[in-house]
C-alpha cells in the first residue's frame, strides 16, 4: 500500500448558499470529509448513526448538541459526539473543519 496525500489547503470551496461535505477519502467503515464554512453558515441539525469526529482546522465555530449543550471552537479543536446524538455546527468565522465518521 502505497501513502496517499491530501493538500487540504487547497480545498478552499466555499458557497454562501450551502455547506456540501467535500469527500477526502472512504473506506467500507470510514469516511473523512472537509467542511468550508461562510461566517454564520450551519451544518444540520441532523441526527447520525454514527460516531462523528470534528477538528476544526481553521476559523471559530460553535456545536450545539441536543438542541442545549454548547461548546465553542477554535482553530485545533477536536470534538467527539457518540452516534445517536443530534448535533448542529455554525460557523462564528470563515472555518475549516475535518470531519471523520466511523460505523
């Protein structure tokens, strides 16, 4: 197997209409994708059945869980939310966030 790299850098697509995952690489139980956010652009809410890991590689952001719990982000944060877990993202700045679900 050889290494694969990804120049995330260069990933810059953002749309001031909606926030599209862009797909990094998948496996048959793994997914990573990266997320480009405008200033207040939200991600769901939305409920996955999954695991989801986010690191917010760039930018400041805020997740809601369940509708009450808040956590702030800011650029190197790694948040974990367990499958099952309604969760909404919104960006407090232009942000850049990884996201890695596993079944």
């Amino acid at each position: 197997m050889s290494m694969q790299v990804i120049d995330t850098e260069s990933m810059q697509k953002v749309s001031a209409k909606e926030v599209k995952p862009i797909p990094l690489y998948q496996l048959e139980n793994l997914l990573i994708s990266l997320l480009c956010l405008e200033v207040n652009q939200i991600v769901g809410p939305c409920t996955m059945t999954n695991q989801v890991i986010y690191l917010m590689l760039s930018g400041k952001g805020e997740l809601i869980v369940t509708g009450e719990e808040r956590q702030f982000l800011n650029s190197g944060s790694l948040i974990v939310i367990p499958a099952g877990v309604e969760r909404m993202l919104l960006a407090k700045e232009q942000s850049r966030v990884l996201t890695i679900q596993s079944s």
